[in-house]
C-alpha cells in the first residue's frame, strides 16, 4: 500500500482520494501523536489553519478544524493565505501545531493537507508514519469544557505582510513598477499589500480568485500572460507566484524569464556581499543548472548540492546552518525570515537588490548564463537497475568524460513511477539533444521490463 504522505504532505483529487472523512480522521490522528510525543502543550493545545481559494478547501478546512478541536486543541482561522503564512504565524503566535489546505501549483480539482509543528516547521517522517497508523483508531473523546474552541484571528494576516515588509531592514522599493501575477491564489491580497507597503507602483493580475480559477493558465507554472503584461506597461520586472506562493518566478522588462537558479544565484551573491550567506554556501538540488555552480564558482560561493525536493534542501540547510537555498521552480527559502520556500518574501528581495544596486533585472540576472538542458523520461524500465548495470554506467561516464567541466549527466530514477529521468547539460542544445538520446538509449535497451 503506498504511503500517504507524500514529499509535500497529504494531496489527491478532493471529494475522491481527499475527502472530508480523510481529512477529520487525519487531524484527530495528529493530534493524539504529536500529544504523545510531547508536542503539545499538556492543557487546551492551540493549532492555525490557513488554506488556498480552492472550492474544496471550504469543506477540507471544515473536516479539519472539526479533527482538531473534537480532540480538544483550540484552532484559530486564518482563512486564505499563503502556505509560508501559515508556516510563519505558526511560530509567530507560538502555537503547537500549522495546518494548510493547499495543492500548491496543481490544477484546482487537487487539493493537499500539510502540518507544521512548533516553530512552523514540516513534520519529520516517522510524525508522519505514525499519525497514518494511527487513523480511525478508536480513542477516548473529551467533553464539556474539554472539546477545542475555533475562533478567527484578522490581526494575523497583517502581521505576516508586515513580516515580509520588515524583512527588507527598511529599504524602499520606491520609483519600482511589479507586475504580480498571484495565480488568483492564496497570497492574491498579501502579496500585493507587501509590495505597496514596501514603496513599489504595483499592477496586480490574476489577483482574484473565485474558487476554480487557481493556478489556471496563470501563476509560475503559465507564465505568458505576465510575459505579456511586464512588456505592455514597460514594467521594471514580473513576478510569477503559485497556488500556494512558496515559489517565485520572475520576469525581465524586455519580458524574458529568469527561473529559480538564476534568482538563487543573485540572492547569494548579495547576501556574500552583506556577509550574510553563512559559509559562503548556496544549497540547490541536483537538478540544479550546471551554470548556477559555475556562476558561484566565480564569486567563490560553494554549492551543497541535495537529492529533489526542497524538504532536502531545508535538511541541509537546518543541518549546518546554512542561509539560502532552493530549487529551479523557483522554490526559495532565506532562512532567517522562513522556515519554508515564499514566493513575495523572494520577490521584495529580488526588487530590492536591483534597487541597492541600480541595475535592470536581466544584468543581475547575466551573473549566470543557463546552460542548454536535455531531459528525457525513460518509461517502462527497472529504475531500480539505473545504478548498478555496468553499460548504463560506462556510457554515462563516457558522456561525462566528453563533456568535462562545462557539462554535466545525472541518470535519476523517479521516485514515483518506472521511469528513469536521463538529463544531460553542455554547451549547446545540439550537443545536450544527442548525448540524452544516446544514453536514453541504452537505458531503454538495458533495463527494459
């Protein structure tokens, strides 16, 4: 049976593998653990619930909070707001227990529940093991004077936007023009506050959400429509959010995208700069582009490359200290204001480094020049075999060996299906096109099903 909780929480189709029976049972389930492993305050624990604009997220929110305070922990609303929101009013208010109801950048018919313990960080995975076992258990149900309390909080989403503000220690974004697109998501009033308070003119787009209008044919993962906006105002840059807005992608004034390695590489350069990136090191994933580690290794920044998934990244980043970090989707954590990846905290501060320094987006973003990529999927294989067939991995080092230091072959099994993901970097696309299908290949001859 496959575990539930996936890389970034609980997620499916809402109404059919997520339902409001889930849900409850779900959160009664991580009440009773997390009160038995002490990670919760012995008298009347307190809990926030956020979500994103989806429909479903009505009902979700409602089998959860009805979870929680059926089993005695008070619960504080905060209605929509975005997942890195949550994580931060979490800690903020002191409270034993996060819960968002959000698929992120999926299409709207998905929805996701995902839990923060004390300090607004994500469960570890044993928590996580532990709270499905012990769903639908019967268990002793407390009354009267015992059963949680819900109530509402307004002040509370201020005082995350004023978080964000205060995280640029009092630079202006004055004389700035953003586009921001919001995906008609969960930061589609926050984000655009955040910025204005900040001193930036703002044009908002896709910043009214409806319920079934998330994340559609908008928002980082559909990014034409701020291409189009930034170019027909003569904006200084765009700023692309997600469902949820942990992630940041951005746009030039001439319209040209700059991904999550080119914004991670601009961040940790300014942050060197202000002695602030601790040990000089950037933590990025494997999937990272070749010309982010090239481009540090100018500025004599260290890569700490992880396995995918910016759960690793954070691993890495709370193992030794480290101060920024992220991924290609734009997936960015700067750890001394977020204990997660926040798509408007990234954005202020990508806007305030071209305000301290006076330069366009795309020169800052010329730091790094992204090198041509080559991904193929290669289905219906023994993903399991990609490591250890001798042929496999002679061709991969051959490859390798061709491409010396300005490129790059990672061979990565998937980790969901019977796919082995072959991506090739070098310096031109021709080259990255024929090396990936060569070794895809082999692949598909070796280690066939």
């Amino acid at each position: 049976m496959a575990r539930l909780f996936g890389t970034d929480g609980v997620r499916g189709t809402a109404n059919v593998e997520l339902t409001a029976e889930l849900a409850l049972d779900l959160s009664v389930a991580a009440a009773h653990v997390l009160g038995e492993v002490g990670a919760l305050r012995s008298t009347k624990p307190f809990a926030v619930v956020g979500r994103d604009p989806r429909a479903s997220g009505e009902f979700l929110e409602a089998a959860v909070v009805a979870g929680l305070a059926s089993a005695g922990m008070d619960v504080t609303l905060l209605d929509v707001l975005p997942t890195p929101g949550v994580a931060f009013l979490v800690d903020e208010t002191n409270a034993d227990l996060g819960v968002m109801i959000s698929a992120s950048h999926n299409a709207m018919p998905d929805n996701g529940i995902k839990f923060f313990s004390r300090g607004g960080v994500k469960l570890a995975d044993d928590l996580e093991d532990a709270i499905e076992e012990r769903m639908g258990e019967d268990w002793h149900r407390p009354t009267g004077s015992l059963v949680g309390r819900v109530r509402r909080d307004p002040d509370l989403i201020a005082r995350y936007v004023d978080h964000l503000v205060g995280s640029l220690r009092g630079a202006r974004l004055d004389g700035l023009t953003v586009v921001i697109d919001t995906a008609n998501g969960a930061a589609s009033t926050t984000a655009v506050q955040a910025f204005e308070a900040a001193g930036a003119t703002v044009v908002p787009i896709h910043n009214h959400p409806d319920g079934n209008n998330i994340n559609d044919a908008c928002g980082s993962t559909h990014m034409e429509s701020l291409v189009a906006k930034v170019t027909e105002t003569g904006a200084d840059l765009g700023i692309a959010l997600d469902g949820d807005a942990d992630r940041c992608l951005a746009v030039d004034a001439d319209g040209v995208i700059v991904n999550g390695d080119q914004i991670l590489a601009i961040l940790a350069i300014a942050m060197k700069e202000d002695h602030r990136l601790i040990s000089d090191t950037l933590v990025a994933t494997v999937m990272s582009n070749l010309g982010l580690t090239l481009a540090m290794r100018e500025h004599d920044i260290h890569v700490d490359h992880t396995k995918v998934g910016d759960r690793y990244v954070l691993e890495s980043m709370n193992a030794n200290g480290f101060a920024l970090g992220g991924e290609q989707s734009g997936h960015v954590i700067i750890s001394e204001f977020a204990n997660t990846g926040d798509g408007t905290l990234t954005g202020l501060h990508l806007a305030a480094r071209m305000v301290a320094t006076g330069k366009t987006l795309a020169e800052l973003a010329s730091v790094m020049t992204v090198m041509p990529q080559a991904l193929i999927n290669v289905r219906g294989v023994d993903k399991l075999r990609a490591g250890i067939d001798n042929e496999v991995n002679h061709a991969v080092a051959e490859a390798s060996r061709r491409l010396g230091r300005e490129g790059r072959v990672l061979l990565r099994p998937s980790g969901t299906e019977p796919v082995v993901r072959v991506m090739v970097e070098a310096q031109t696309q021709a080259e990255a096109d024929e090396i990936a299908a060569g070794l895809a290949e082999i692949v598909q001859a070796r280690l066939s099903l």
